[in-house]
C-alpha cells in the first residue's frame, strides 16, 4: 500500500445525472437470493494477465469469460477470516458492465462478488487460526491490505483481497455500527484519477438489510495494475441514494 486518503460526506443525497447512470447499472444487477446468483464451487479458474488496453476487442471477452468463471468457482467459505470473529452469511454472483474505469473497456462484462456477514472485533496481529489470517480490522473484512475510516452510521472500507489464491483482487465494504437493524446499504467499488471521491464505478454489491456490526461487501478483480481505488457506502432512504462516505487507498 502506498498512499491513502479519506474524505467523509454526511447526509448528502445523490440526484446529479452521472449519479443515476451510476444507479441505473446498480439497479439492473440481481440481488442476494436471486435465482442463479449462488456460486457454483466448480473449481479455481487460473487468470490469465489482463490483457493490455489497446488489445483486440476479442482478446478482452475471451479473458471476461474466463474472469466470470473465476468468480463463479469462488468457494464462500473461503474468505472469511475466521480467527477474527467473522463470518459470511450470503453470498452472490453479480454481472457488472464497465464503464471504462479498472483498465477494462467499456461495455465488456465481468462477474463481481456480492458478499454479506458480520464481523466483531478483530485481533490484528494475532496468530494465524487454521491457516487463515486474522483481519486486519473488524472493519475490513476478507480483506489483505485496507484502508478503512467513519461514515454516516457505520464505516467505510477498500483494500486487496485473495479470491482462489490470486490476491490481486479489490474489495469495498460497509459496516453498520448503530444500534438497530433493517438498514439498508450497498457498497461501491471505484477508481479515482485524483483526490479521494467516489470515482468511476468498477463494482456495485447488492443492497443488503443490514443489523448493528453486519457488513456488505463488493470484491472484484484481477486488477494488474496500481491505482487508486475508492469504496463508497450507500444507503437508500426512500427516495433516493445517500452518500455515506468514501475512503480512498493505491495498491
């Protein structure tokens, strides 16, 4: 990890028109439990390299293919964190349309993990449990490396994580920390040229109704190269889409 920032924004709602293009692609995605939406458990799928931006049209949908059957192999139990005091309760296999952010051209479909659990209070530093980790915060889970800081009624999370041994994928997270439950909230995945702001859209998780210290989770990737990234909470109040806040990190 090189660098990081935050940059917190409360109680703003989103009504701009980049905002709904945004939302339009998020509200075309399946939600959790949606028929087809598990993952197959079918076996790891070794990535091939990202091929380069200025690639043939064809060489890009032929590593797509192999990206989603990738993400579709995924075997949740996985990656959770389990010395931490985590766990996963759901989780879901999202198509997701580029809009030309994480190096990939618009338009060319991947698949992203839309991941739901609950995570007390970490260890960091701790022995490994069983081979596997302890999460580097409670605020951070199934992650390697994170940046993590407040929003609005919970917190904010982006950072690498391994899917199928491979750790170049990308995650973004949001815990609920009120009291109470029934809070509805997504998480955004994004890319940011400058600064730390949502960015350009890379992956949305599904909405998810969420109980004090329960997290929704987007993870996407291979990525292969370095970037800021940006995770963005989100929470649908009735009539629109309020911004809970981003925190940004490169990796």
């Amino acid at each position: 990890m090189m660098s990081f920032e935050f940059k917190r924004k409360t109680g703003r709602v989103i009504a701009t028109a980049s905002a709904i293009a945004v939302l339009a692609v998020f509200s075309a995605l399946p939600t959790l439990g949606s028929a087809g939406a598990a993952p197959t458990q079918t076996g790891p799928v070794t990535m091939p390299a990202m091929p380069a931006a200025s690639a043939p049209l064809s060489d890009w949908q032929v590593w797509a293919s192999l990206q989603r059957q990738a993400i579709e192999s995924v075997n949740p139990s996985t990656l959770v964190h389990d010395s931490s005091g985590c766990s996963v309760t759901a989780v879901s296999v999202l198509p997701t349309v580029s809009t030309g952010a994480g190096g990939i051209p618009a338009g060319i479909v991947t698949d992203a993990l839309s991941v739901v659990g609950t995570c007390g209070a970490g260890t960091p530093g701790s022995a490994p449990s069983n081979g596997v980790s302890p999460a580097i915060s409670q605020y951070c889970p199934n992650m390697d490396g994170c940046n993590y800081g407040g929003a609005t009624n919970g917190e904010v999370a982006v950072g690498t994580a391994t899917v199928n041994g491979n750790s170049n994928y990308m995650a973004a997270a949001y815990t609920y920390t009120a009291s109470g439950s029934g809070y509805s909230a997504h998480s955004e995945l994004g890319t940011v040229a400058s600064g730390c702001s949502t960015g350009s859209l890379v992956a949305n998780s599904s909405s998810a109704s969420l109980a004090t210290n329960q997290y929704v989770e987007v993870l996407w990737g291979p990525r292969n190269a370095s970037a800021t990234w940006s995770s963005t909470g989100w929470h649908y109040n009735g009539s629109g889409y309020q911004d809970l806040g981003t925190v940004c990190g490169m990796w």
